[in-house]
C-alpha cells in the first residue's frame, strides 16, 4: 500500500540491533517518518533483519532513494522501492533515470 | 627397526616400478609421469602434494596429555588449497556471520548448496548453521544427487572449524547413514573423501571394515584409497599397518608418490622415532623423489609436538635451502603442534615467519579457530587482532565473531568473551563487536551469558535496547518457563535500566505468561515492577488475541486511564475477528465516559472507526457498513476531524454507501499494444535456400528471374560459393545484365578470399569498366593485396594500392580494417624481407592512417623473427614501442628470448609490457611463456610472486589454447599453490583434452588425481569425463550429473562446431561464421545464445541489417534473446534509419519474460522520429497520459522537430497537473539547455521545481561532444552542481573525454583535479571511458598518469564488445581489461 501516492520502502539485511526506533531515527534524516517497521520472529525474539518505512512526504522518500548506501550499524542496508517492484521492468527502467544517465548505451561510449 | 628394512626394500622395488612396470600400468601413467617425472624436471611436484598435512595434526597420538575434547585440532589446512577469490575478504565474513546468525525462512536445497560450495572456495570455510540447515533438509530427500553428496562428505571436516572434531564426527557418522540409503551412487570419489573427512577428524575408525563395506558395495579401491588408509595407520603411529598398506599397493602396481612419504614422517615421528622421520627425506632423494613444502612441513610439525624448537628452525632452514617455500597455512600448522603440546612459548617465533601471501586474511581465521580446539583462545586472539582489516569501519562489523562463536560454543568463561569483544570494540577492530557477540550468544540458546552480557554492556555504557532481552524472554516462554521471564524483565529494569516498552510486554513477556490469569500478572508487575506500566499492554494484549469482553473487564477492575492512541488499533483488529458489537459498544461508551470525565477531548469512537475502515474498506466493505450503520443505531458519535480524515482514507471518493466501490480505482494497465501485422517478405529478406526456391518457382512461371539472380550472386559471393556464384553470373551474362560496381566488389571479395588473384583481378578491372567512379571498400583491396603478396606479387600489389590511393584521393578511416591489415603485412613479412613489409606499410598508408596496434606491428617484429634474427627484432619491437607504445608480437619474442636464455632483450620485453599492460598480465604472459617452453619451475615461480592475485580468465584462456597434456599439467603443477585458483576448471581442460587425444584412460586418472588432491570434480566435469568414456565404450564409474538447463560460462564453448563460429566471428568474417550455423542447424544441435549474440553483433558491424533481424527473428520463436546490449545495438540501428514497422514488429516478437531489458518505448519513439513521423508518436502519448514518454525520444524529437515545441510545454502542464509525471518538462528542458536556451530552460524549473531532482543530461552532454561545446558543460555543471550529483559527474566526465577528444590533455587533467578537489567527487562516479581515454592519451604522449582508475564492476567487462576481440596475442586479452587495482587487505 502506498500512503498518497509515495512508496512504501522495503529495507532488508537490517543488523539485528535495530528496532523500529532505530530504523525510524536513521531514516528520519531524509524526511518525517509516518511508518517505520522491523520484523521480529515470534518464537525466537530475533530479528528477521528486514522491514518497511514509510515516509510522510515525497521530499523524504525522494532524499533516501537519491543516497546510494545506506549503512546502517555496520550493515549495508537493502532498500528498494515497492513501487518498482510491482511495475513492470519497462517502465521501471525509465524510474531509474539518475542512474541510467551513470551508464551509457554502446553509441555514447565510442563517440567518446 | 624391521618395519624400515621392510620399507626401504620395498621403495628399492618402487623404483623398479617406474621402469618394468610402467606399461602395465597405463592408465595412471600420467600419474607416473608426474611423480616419477623427477629425471626431467625435478621441482615438479607431485598431485598428492597437499595430501598429508592434515593428519600432520599432531594430536592423536598423545592421549595422556590435553583434554580429549579439545585434541581434534588438526586438520583443516589443507583445504586452503580449494580457496577461491574474495570479493573483498571481508564481506565474506560479514555475510557468512550475518547468515548463521538467523533462522532461515526460505532457502530451497539447490541454493543451500551453491552457497556452500562458494564458501568452501572462498574462504575454506563452512557455517555450521547452514550445513545443519541443509543437513536436516536432505534427510527429508529420497535421492539426493552424488555431487552434492559428496560436497557433504568433504564439509564434515576440516571445513568446519566452528565446531568441535568430536561434534564433526557425530555429524559424519549421520550423514554417512543417511547417504548410504538415499544417495543416488556412491562412488570411490566418495569414500575417499569419507577416508580424508575421518583423518581430519581424528576418527579411530576400523580401516579393514571400512575396505569391507567398500567391497560389498561393488568398488574397488584405487590409488588414493590406499593412500588415505597408509596414512590413517600412521596418523595412529602404527607403521607396521602402514607397511602392509603399502606392500598392498605395490602388489596391485600402484604408483607409491610423495604423498607416501609424507605420511610416513609422519608415521615415525607418532612412533616416536624422530631419526627414522628424518631419514624419509633421504629416501625420497634416493627415490628422486623431491623433498616437499608439504614434506618440510610435516617434519617440523613433528619436532614441534616435541617442542625442539632447534630442530624446527632447522628443518625450516633446509627448506628454504632447497629454495622450497612454505605457505602460511604450514605455518599455522606448526603453530598449531606447538600449540596442542604444551609448547605454546615457541609460537611467537614461528607467527614472525609468516608470509601473509594472499588469502592470508582467511588461512589466519580458519587457524584461530583451530587453535581454540588447542585450546589457546589468547593466542587465537592475538593472531585475528594483527590482521590487517578494511579500512571502512563499515566492513568490519563481522569481525572477529566467528571466533566468539566458538567460544561461546565451548562454554569458554564469560569474562574471556567480553574482554574480547570489548578489546575488538575498543580498537575498532569491529565497532559492533559487542553487539554481533551477543547476537552469537542469543542465537547459541546461552541465555545465562546473554544476561550477564547485557549486565556488563549496560555497566560499560553501551546502549542496551529492548529488543536485545526478547531473545531471552521468548527462549524462557517455550519452555513455560515464567520464573524465568520475569528474571528477565527483572534484568532488563533493575540491571540494565531499560525501559520495558509496550512490544516487549505485548509481543513476548504477555503471551510468555499463558498459564497466568489477568489478575496475577497484574499483581506480579505491580510488587515486582512497580515502574512498569502493565494495565494497557495487557489489554492490548487481549485485543490482540481479539478479545473485547475480556479487555473490558480488566478495565473495570483496574481503574487506570486507558490509552487509546495505542489500543485503537488493536480494538479495530479485534471488531474484526470477533465481530462481537455488543463488547465494542460497551467499551467504546465505558472510554467515552472515562475521559470525559478527564475532560478529554479525545475522540475515542472515531479514532476506533479510523482503523477500522483501514482494516475493512479493501476487504470487506459489507461489514464496514454494516459496522457503521450499527454504531449509528447505538448512538455513538464520531468527530468532525475523524469523518475528515475517513473521507481523506477513501481519497475523496467515498462512495454513497460508506466503504463500497473503492477497487475500481486500482490496475490500469499502461503497456502499450500492437496489432498483429504479416511482415511480407522481400527477396532482401530471404536467405539462401528461400532465395534458390523462389528463383525455381519464378523460372517455373517463366518469370523475370533477375532480381532474384541478382540477390543469389550477391549471398553466394558472400559465402565464398564460387561454382554457384559463377553459374549464375554465367545466366545474368547471357541475359546482358547490367552489372553494378558493388556487385563485382563482392566477387572480388569472395576471389581474394579463396585466394585467386587473377580472377579477382580481372573482376577489379570490370568494376572500374562498368563504374569508373566506383570506389572498391579499402579492405577489400587490401586483402586482395595481402593475397598478391602471397603470391610474391608484392610490387603489383604496392602499384596497386597507390593508383587505388590516387583515385579515392580521401584517407579512409582505418576503423574496422585492422585485421585485413595485419594479414597484408604478415604476408609481407613470410619473406623475410623487412624492407617489403615497410614498402606494403606505406602503400597501405597512403589509403588512411593506420592506427598502430599490437597486431599490425606485429609483422614488424615478425619479419626479422622468420630469420631467426633477434637481434633484429629486438630492435623493431624496441621501436614500435617507442613510437607507439605497442608491444608487437610479444608472446613470440618471450619465447624466443627464453630458448636462448637472453635475460636483458627478455627483460626489456617484459618491462615495456608492464608498462603497458600492468604487472600481473604481464607476468602471467611471461609463465604462460615458460610452460611452453618447458620450464615449468620458473613459472611456477611467478605464479607464485608475493601480493599478485590469481587471474582466472588468463589461465582459461591459456588452458584453452594448450594442445599439449604436458603442458596442460605443467600449468596444473605450477598453479598448485596459488591461492584462488579454480582448480576444477584446470582439470576440466585437461580432461577435454585427453578426450580430444582419444586417451580415455588418462581422463579417468585425472578424475583420481582430483580425488588425491581432495578437489570435488564439478558435474560439467564429470559430463565430460563420462562423454570421453562412454564415446569409447567404458565404464562410468561415478553417477553422471544431469544437465541443467542454465548453462555455466565455461561449457558454452562445448561445442566444436560453435568455437569455429566465434572463431569466424573474431576473424571478422561474418559470412563463414553464417556457412557455419547452418551446419550447426542443419544437426541436431542448437545454438547458444552467446553465438547467436555474437553472430548478431557481427552482422549489425558490417550493416548486414536484414540478415541480423532473420537471425534475431529465429531467436525469437525460440523464446529466446539476444543478449541486451546486442539487442539495443539491434533496435538503435533499425530505429535510426527509422524502420518503424520492423521495430514494431520485433518488440511484438520479444519474449515476454525478457523485455524489461530493453528499453522498448525508447526505441520506437525514435524510430518514429527518425521515420519524420514525429506528429503521430507525440499524438499517441498526448491522446492517453498512463504512457510513460521516454526522455531521451522526446529530446530527439525536440531536436529534429523544434515546431512541436509548444505541444510539448502542453504535454508537460497537463502531465504536472495530473499526475505529477515530470517526464515531459525535463525532456523539454534537456532540449532548451542543449540548444542553449539557458534563460527559457531556466524559466521552466521555475515553474516545474519538481523536475530538478529528476533532470537528465545524457542528451546535452552528447550534444556538446559533438559539437565540441565544452563550454556548455561548463555551463551545465554550474546549473546542476546544487541539484544533481551525478548528472553532475556525469558532464565532468564528457568535459573530460571532449578536451582527450582535442588531445588537450592538460585541460582533461585540470577537469580531473576539479572534480575531486572543487566539486568534491569521488574518480569512481565519473564514467571510467572518459578515464581511460585520458589515461591513454597521458601515456601516447608520454605523461604520467596522476590518477588511478578505480576497478571496474566484473559484469561490465564482461558485455560482449566490438573493441574487445580476442586474439592468438595476449595484448589484445589484456586490453581494455585492466588487470585489477583493488586494494588488497
């Protein structure tokens, strides 16, 4: 689900220290956090090391997804878009624009 | 001493072996070769080398001494040899620590064990977690397949240092029953590894009921058997067993090898006859047997269990005498003997001579380990906190936390673990030691060290979270243990101090106390934790479990204020599993009444009402309403904010009946659709046989055939059938057909290519009869003049060029020529004449400027080699390399400089490589040098050299390209020990290759030597070897993997047939490459999608459109796709030349599963562009707004069409409003930029800020390249530098490659220091080209290079590429893959 439009995060390969507490300070630094979450297994009180954030805003959803790394307490953190995921990967390409100009087709690389 | 008479005679009768008994033994006689090879070259090591130093592990034999649980120490090492490369040796570690650390949830078997298996390469290593996940989940199997058995068998020993030997052998033992019932076969590769998994283990195992079960089960044992059973008695210091196993082996004419001897040091000393020890090295030199790193090792080891220190640096000494280098794991296993007996003062001095060669970082960590079954943890220690580690903090975090595992696992004192991770913490070793140890702890179950831990990180002023008692509190919960949870909760307030949050007490202390009734935990909380809030969490806790009357009652008994804000939520999930109405109403009226009494504002019922339609408007919009119209009737109220932001949940559209309708909204679909069209099909587009059809059916129906005749000509010249070719030229003849200069071009071609000179002259001349102003393709005439001088025709053929030269008057861009150049020239160069090769060289010349490569100058070099005139050519390479810092003809002069041992000519040669290739290619060209010229000691020497990584694309590359066993063992020896070498790979070249020599016997003996060097044979492996043997009709002896459907890399070359075609291919000679496909089609055999790819790219090369779309076409119906970069070179040629209908129909065509790789829309776009049919794509995308406009077509389209302007600034206003698409303003924003509209673009981000974020450069960028307007970068940067970063970096890097492009280097330089002093950017966000243009540049004109290009993403190189053709010269390998420049730590 997506509140207004902005996507709801996925944030995997969180160290077992963060909680959602944790989770919600670190990505408070890209915008107010409307949702932070951490799943926890029921039986044996670890953590599953993976979660969601939600942002209130687009600004914050916008910041965090421009920060290529995200490290988290000596984790590299996995974070994708849900948005992304559910497009096809047509369109999805086009999403990435930033990053695509980073890479070149072949006819820009020999004219170079 | 009678067992030692025994043995020397029977080695005198081993040697005997070597000469009587060798053709009796054929099928291991590569074995024999190897190890009885000592006569021809004698540092040639045996296969077996690494055999012996596990049971070199020195424990058993002393029972009396050292606790027997800790005694298993040994073994381990050798499986160092198995290594493969980190990525960086640190996120290994990290993520193997990160993996054991957490349950599973979805890991399917197939995974498990690849990433088993990419443990073990990597770092020699497996978590004992994943293997007892896979475990668990192969006893659930009925057949499990021989392969990943026999991974299984190998993990259970030394690959396993995290447990204890005594838990590996239970394992063995387990695993061993299991496998028994349900593996698929167990073959001899399989016992041998039980065998090598028992002796590394230490098993007292019963070696004549082993040799029994073998036999019941049909199997012989073989060399290695043996082997592993005369090492198992000496393990025991048994050498009379020893003995018999031998005089066994020489009874069945088994090769005794070094491995033997090893052992049998080994042997003595466990008999405590440490003379005899040192006498085995006599006797493998009079047996010309070399003395062994493995030998000196186990030699050492064994004085150092008797902790005579002296001896041990003398045995050192005498190996490095005998210059015989011993790694580090030998090292660590003397440490490791010196360590389990008691001698633990000596150890510092063996540490110091440690070499830290690469893969170190994982030899220490696997020895720490091991030590800590020595039982010295401090020593572990101290060895881990002297490694050199990642300079980012950040790749520490797994630091050091295997060994707390094993601590924590060997119930080691508390105290010893926390110093640990507070020294690693403290040091910054590992910042988060503490934490990772303690999340060890939590997932060993050792509850009791968890809180005691927590205890002193609180103490220590280390943040103690929540979360990090739940562990603790769950574990107690299944056992029903409550006592426990409320220690725990005791802990966590009174020790620790932490606050003992709503999810702590909701999600695990509350369900934890199940036995207990509200009251009690009520009362227990309120003695025991009087500061802990207990009423609310218990009554979410209730609501939870969906139980509102419950909660209600609580809260009537307790009269504490309830906190809606947290139960709200829990109320709404509880309506919803209960559907209880009467509860909800009386507990929602009960809270109203409670605060208003509070005189509270808050809204309770409305907030409730918030989270239910949340929780049932996509559900269950019925109960929703039924819900609402209830509450209505029971008189609650809600507040005006709450019905606000209800109607704000149905995004304004609430439907008239509150809560139905919604999902109408959801799910229009915004691919585009294209109607099904016939591509009729024109002559052009026919291939051959269509073609030979189409001529029989039109001459049938007595038709005008000259069309078709026409095109025949031209594809049969094309596939050099010169009978057919002339048939129908003789038919065209008859009907005066008028012939077109570039069809005679293409009998010429088709003439040189045959090599007919004279006829390819004469067709010459009609081309300029029929055409005078017709200009024959410059390669073309260039092989027709490599074809004259062949045929000693050089100065016709010189005449040649020069009147060609005259006539065309305009220099060719040599691009695509360098081939057909390089052929001319080697021609010339055959005779032996350097003045013909210079006289051909200028003629060429006058047609264009030849780019200088290594490959063209090569004929330079070669002119004087044909003579055998080194000096000569020496000299030629020497000034090719001044003047165009080129190496030509490299390999060959390496060669010849060492069969004629000039040292200083070799080392110029290799000094100006270095220069240009970089170090490692370089001297791996100079090894792969050596083994062909049989030195394969020197070789093994540089493959050997300190700090250089393995590089296993060369050795493929070189095992490829070997047609001699010989060498291809030679390789194998001198690899032994280079570290992250694949080592299977090595031997799958080798098996092939005796299956190319139709020597299935020494195939299978390389199966064995891969079972004496304890190296699993990979199924692609085995394939191969069971297609050798089945193809000459013997038998398997092993279960033959089945394929899977995705093919490994290294297997597509598989097939001869495909080789000739990519051979074809790199020969640029597209034609023989289609003759060869369709003989591949014309069998059974289907092509790989690499050919194709390659075919395909070759094709588009030589704009062979037409052909390259059939071939595409045919891929598709295969479901099948060229590889994407091909693909998109595909769709930008056709979308160029504007073809719209044949883009459209290809994307029609474009399996569905891959078309997420091209950017399809993109493609059409522009080829409606390019068709000027810019109207009708812009009015598609106007006419339904879901399509997304691709940025780049709409720039392009700007560009070619600047009257369509306004229409787009229409498109980006109505695309704002509605849907906040920014794609149209930012393409109509590149375009103003780009044309220099600053003040207009300027004006658009004012009005769209929202693009800023968002803007794309790629387009302004290429536009200032071409029209050489650095200027415009300039200006760019400047607009971006606040918004973008790496659009930012990304005009840094076109500034750069424009000022290389104007060969202003020093500015590119300026640009360079700009970008990382000023603009604060890293060299890796740039666009490596642009570096390595400018790197190039810097180097031709003779300046240093004061940057270093940061390393390159594997998969990059790896993109097919025209650039990139491989080549019989290594230069071309090396170029455009710089040999790595990772940091190494």
């Amino acid at each position: 689900m997506t509140s207004r439009g902005i996507p709801r995060l996925f944030v995997g390969n969180i160290p077992w220290t963060i909680g959602h507490k944790e989770l919600r300070d670190y990505f408070a630094q890209f915008g107010q956090i409307q949702h932070a979450h951490v799943f926890y297994d029921k039986i044996t009180g670890m953590s599953r090391n993976f979660g969601f954030v939600q942002f209130f805003s687009r600004d914050g959803y916008v910041n965090s997804s421009n920060t290529t790394d995200h490290f988290l307490e000596g984790n590299k953190l996995k974070v994708t878009d849900m948005l992304q995921e559910q497009r096809s990967g047509n369109q999805s390409i086009q999403q990435n624009g930033a990053q695509q100009d980073g890479r070149s087709n072949r006819s820009d690389q020999r004219r170079l | 001493m009678s067992g030692t008479m025994r043995l020397r005679q029977l080695f005198i009768a081993s040697r005997c072996l070597q000469h009587n008994a060798a053709a009796a033994v054929a099928p291991l006689r590569g074995t024999l070769h190897l190890q009885y090879g000592a006569q021809h070259d004698p540092i040639r090591r045996t296969a077996g080398r690494r055999f012996l130093s596990a049971q070199a592990a020195p424990a058993a034999a002393e029972p009396s001494r050292g606790a027997p649980a800790r005694d298993g120490a040994g073994g381990g090492q050798q499986n160092h040899r198995q290594r493969r490369p980190l990525q960086s040796a640190f996120g290994r570690v990290r993520s193997a620590e990160e993996r054991s650390g957490r349950p599973h949830y979805t890991m399917n078997l197939e995974g498990a064990l690849a990433k088993i298996d990419v443990d073990v390469k990597r770092s020699g290593r497996v978590a004992a977690h994943d293997l007892t996940a896979v475990l668990s989940q192969v006893k659930e199997l009925a057949k499990i397949p021989s392969p990943a058995a026999l991974l299984l068998i190998r993990c259970c020993g030394a690959l396993l240092p995290e447990l204890k030997p005594t838990d590996r052998i239970k394992m063995t033992d387990d695993l061993w029953s299991t496998l028994e019932k349900s593996c698929e076969r167990l073959d001899i590769s399989h016992y041998n590894a039980l065998l090598k998994v028992h002796l590394e283990n230490l098993h007292k195992f019963d070696p004549s009921a082993f040799l029994i079960a073998m036999e019941q089960k049909g199997l012989q044992p073989n060399r290695v058997t043996y082997q592993r059973m005369a090492a198992y008695y000496c393990q025991q210091g048994d050498i009379e067993g020893a003995t018999k196993i031998l005089e066994f082996m020489r009874a069945k004419d088994l090769p005794i090898n070094e491995t033997v001897f090893n052992v049998l040091i080994q042997g003595y000393a466990r008999a405590n006859d440490l003379e005899s020890a040192q006498g085995v090295l006599e006797m493998m030199r009079s047996s010309q047997v070399e003395p062994s790193a493995d030998t000196y090792c186990t030699l050492a080891e064994a004085y150092a269990e008797k902790g005579d220190i002296e001896k041990v640096r003398k045995v050192l000494a005498d190996a490095e005498e005998h210059s015989v280098t011993l790694s580090d794991p030998d090292y660590f296993e003397i440490v490791q003997a010196l360590a389990l007996h008691g001698h633990s003062e000596h150890i510092t001095e063996i540490l110091a001579k440690l070499r830290k060669a690469p893969g170190f970082f994982h030899d220490a960590l696997n020895a720490a380990l091991r030590l800590v079954d020595a039982g010295q943890p401090d020593i572990a220690y101290q060895i881990l906190a002297n490694l050199n580690l990642p300079r980012e903090l950040n790749e520490r975090s797994g630091f050091g936390i295997l060994l707390q595992r094993k601590l924590v696992r060997y119930g080691e004192p508390i105290e010893r673990i926390w110093h640990f991770a507070m020294d690693l913490r403290e040091k910054q070793l590992n910042p988060w030691a503490v934490e990772k140890t303690l999340e060890v702890i939590l997932n060993a179950g050792r509850m009791d060290y968890a809180k005691e831990f927590l205890v002193k990180m609180a103490h220590a002023g280390i943040d103690v979270r929540p979360q990090y008692f739940w562990p603790i509190v769950a574990a107690s919960a299944r056992q029903g243990d409550v006592k426990g949870i409320l220690d725990a909760v005791a802990t966590m307030v009174d020790d620790c101090h932490v606050a003992v949050t709503l999810e702590t007490l909701t999600g695990f202390v509350l369900p934890g106390l199940k036995g207990m009734t509200t009251a009690q935990i009520i009362g227990q909380f309120k003695t025991r934790f009087p500061t802990v809030s207990i009423v609310n969490p218990l009554a979410v806790f209730l609501l939870e479990s969906g139980n509102i009357k419950e909660t209600s009652k609580l809260f009537q008994e307790h009269d504490i204020i309830f906190n809606p804000t947290i139960t709200s939520k829990p109320l709404a999930l509880a309506y919803q599993q209960s559907r209880d109405f009467p509860a909800l109403e009386a507990f929602l009226k009960h809270l109203y009444k409670q605060h208003a009494q509070q005189a509270s504002v808050y809204d309770v019922s409305g907030q409730f009402l918030l989270n239910a339609v949340q929780l049932f408007r996509d559900v269950d919009s019925d109960a929703l309403v039924e819900l609402m119209s209830k509450m209505v009737g029971s008189g609650l109220k809600i507040s005006n904010a709450a019905a606000n932001s209800i109607d704000m949940r149905f995004g304004g559209q609430t439907p008239p009946q509150i809560g139905a309708l919604l999902s109408r909204l959801i799910g229009a679909d915004g691919n585009m659709r294209f109607e099904d069209e016939e591509f009729g099909k024109h002559p052009r587009n026919m291939n051959l046989d269509e073609l030979e059809a189409h001529l029989q059916e039109l001459k049938s129906k007595n038709m005008n055939t000259r069309g078709v005749l026409r095109h025949l000509l031209m594809q049969h010249a094309r596939q050099r059938n010169v009978e057919r070719a002339e048939a129908i030229k003789a038919e065209l003849d008859k009907g005066r057909f008028e012939y077109s200069g570039a069809m005679y071009a293409q009998l010429l071609e088709m003439y040189s290519a045959v090599g007919d000179v004279e006829k390819a002259l004469a067709v010459q001349k009609d081309a300029e009869t029929v055409d005078p102003n017709f200009i024959i393709d410059p390669y073309k005439m260039i092989n027709l003049a490599g074809l004259m001088v062949t045929k000693g025709r050089l100065d016709e053929a010189v005449a040649m060029l020069e009147s060609y030269a005259k006539k065309t008057n305009r220099p060719f861009a040599f691009e695509s020529v360098e081939r057909n150049i390089f052929r001319a020239l080697n021609a010339a160069a055959e005779s032996g004449k350097p003045e013909a090769v210079q006289r051909l060289w200028d003629a060429i010349s006058l047609l264009g400027q030849i780019e200088p490569t290594s490959l063209i100058c090569g004929p330079l070099v070669r002119v004087h080699v044909i003579k055998n005139d080194l000096p000569g050519a020496m000299k030629a390479f020497n000034d090719a390399f001044e003047k165009y810092k080129v190496t030509p003809l490299k390999s060959e002069l390496i060669r010849r400089l060492i069969e004629t041992e000039d040292t200083t000519s070799l080392q110029t040669v290799i000094d100006a490589s270095i220069q240009l290739y970089g170090e490692t290619n370089s001297l791996y060209d100079l090894a792969f040098a050596f083994i062909e010229c049989g030195r394969t000691k020197q070789a093994q020497k540089i493959f050997e050299t300190p700090g250089m990584r393995a590089r296993q694309d060369r050795l493929d590359w070189f095992a490829e390209r070997v047609t001699s066993a010989e060498q291809l063992e030679a390789l194998l020896t001198a690899t032994r020990d280079v570290f992250d070498v694949d080592r299977d790979a090595l031997y799958h070249h080798l098996i092939r290759l005796y299956g190319k020599l139709g020597d299935p016997a020494r195939a299978l003996a390389v199966w064995t030597n891969m079972q004496e060097e304890n190296l699993p044979a990979s199924p692609s492996t085995l394939r191969s070897l069971a297609a050798i043997l089945e193809e000459h009709k013997q038998e398997v002896p092993f279960a033959v993997p089945e394929e899977v459907a995705r093919q490994p890399a290294r297997e597509r070359r598989e097939n001869p047939q495909e080789g000739a075609l990519l051979n074809f291919i790199r020969e640029d000679n597209p034609d023989a490459a289609l003759e060869e496909k369709r003989k591949i089609d014309a069998t059974e055999q289907r092509l790989s999608v690499h050919a194709y790819s390659y075919l395909i790219e070759s094709l588009l090369q030589k704009d062979r459109v037409k052909e390259a779309i059939n071939i595409t076409r045919e891929m598709f119906e295969k479901q099948e796709h060229p590889y994407p970069p091909v693909t998109s070179f595909l769709f930008s040629k056709l979308s160029r030349s504007g073809d719209v209908e044949t883009v459209e129909e290809l994307f029609r065509q474009f399996p569905e599963k891959a078309r997420g790789y091209i950017m399809m829309d993109k493609f059409l776009f522009s080829a409606y562009v390019s068709a000027n049919r810019s109207e009708e794509i812009l009015a598609k995308y106007e006419e339904d707004p879901q399509l997304l406009i691709p940025i780049g077509g709409l720039v392009y389209l700007l560009r070619t069409a600047p009257n369509l302007v306004p229409r787009v600034e229409q498109l980006a206003e109505r695309a704002a409003v509605s849907g906040g698409d920014t794609r149209p303003a930012v393409a109509l924003w590149s375009y103003l930029f780009g044309e220099r509209r600053f003040e207009e673009s300027r004006r658009l981000l004012e009005r769209h800020p929202q693009i800023s974020t968002r803007l794309r450069v790629s387009t302004i960028c290429t536009k200032a390249h071409e029209a050489n307007d650095v200027e415009l970068l300039r200006n760019l940067i400047d607009t971006l530098r606040e918004h973008s970063r790496p659009n930012v970096a990304l005009a840094y890097s076109y500034m750069i490659g424009l000022h290389c492009h104007n060969h202003d280097y020093a500015a590119a330089l300026d640009v360079v220091k700009e970008v990382q002093n000023v603009a604060g950017l890293g060299l890796h966000e740039l666009r490596l080209t642009s570096l390595r243009v400018l790197e190039k540049g810097l180097q031709q004109t003779g300046q240093p290079v004061p940057f270093e290009i940061p390393e390159v993403e594997r998969r990059q190189q790896q993109e097919p590429s025209a650039q990139q053709q491989p080549d019989n010269l290594n230069e071309d390998s090396a170029r455009g893959r710089r040999p790595p420049r990772r940091q190494r730590h």
